[in-house]
C-alpha cells in the first residue's frame, strides 16, 4: 500500500513538474466544460476522472491519518459524497446530465459533479 501511495505521489509531481516546466498558469489551463466532454471519447472521459481520483488519492495518502477539515479542503467532501459510484457511474451521470441540458454545454464538468453528484452525496439518507 505504501508502494501505490508512493508512486501516485511521484506520478502527481512529475505531472505537476512537467506543468511548470512548460510555463503553465492556472489561469491559463481552461475548465473541461460540457462542449469538450460531449465532443470526447469514452477513454478521453475516463481520463479525466481517473485525474480527479488521483488527486483525491494523492491528498488523502499526504494526510493519511489527520485529514484536513470541510473547510481546508474540499477532498474530504469529495470523496464522501462520491462514495459507491466508480469511475463508469460518474461518466454515465455526467453523460446523462449534458443529453438532458443541452443549452449547458459551457458549465464545467468538475461544476457538474459537484452539484449533482457530490452534493446530493452528502445529504443524509431519508
């Protein structure tokens, strides 16, 4: 397990090594919107999201046992309010929710997530 963690946090900085290198801003790197997700292929797509589940690895192997509060971060949230989806039931959502808004296209999908996923994620169980 320490291996894994080990190699995403290597794999992590590189990719963010490689970042800086090329003269990227934060600014300058754009929001994955509904027009590039619809316009993607499956693999595209699941790129994506193994990005975001790599981060959200990546955060939780640093804190390992002393997690940042709701209010430091948002992984905590994140990852308690996909808990039980995979990466394939994120796509399908978020598929799902772009055929159904059409007129949407430029919300991001990191947007779309968190409002229709994550957030419903966190309400308690009725």
């Amino acid at each position: 397990m320490a291996r894994k963690l080990s190699w995403l946090a290597a794999t992590a900085t590189a990719c963010v090594a490689l970042t800086l290198g090329q003269g990227a801003r934060a600014q300058e790197i754009p929001l994955v919107t509904g027009k590039q997700w619809t316009q993607s292929t499956e693999q595209m797509k699941k790129a994506y999201l193994v990005g975001i589940a790599n981060l959200v690895q990546v955060e939780s192997a640093y804190y390992n046992d002393k997690p940042p509060g709701d209010t430091q971060s948002i992984v905590p949230r994140l990852a308690r309010g996909l808990r039980g989806h995979t990466l394939d039931s994120v796509r399908q959502r978020v598929d799902s929710w772009y055929a159904a808004h059409p007129d949407e296209l430029s919300r991001p999908v990191i947007e779309t997530i968190w409002f229709d996923m994550v957030i419903p994620g966190l309400q308690p169980k009725k």
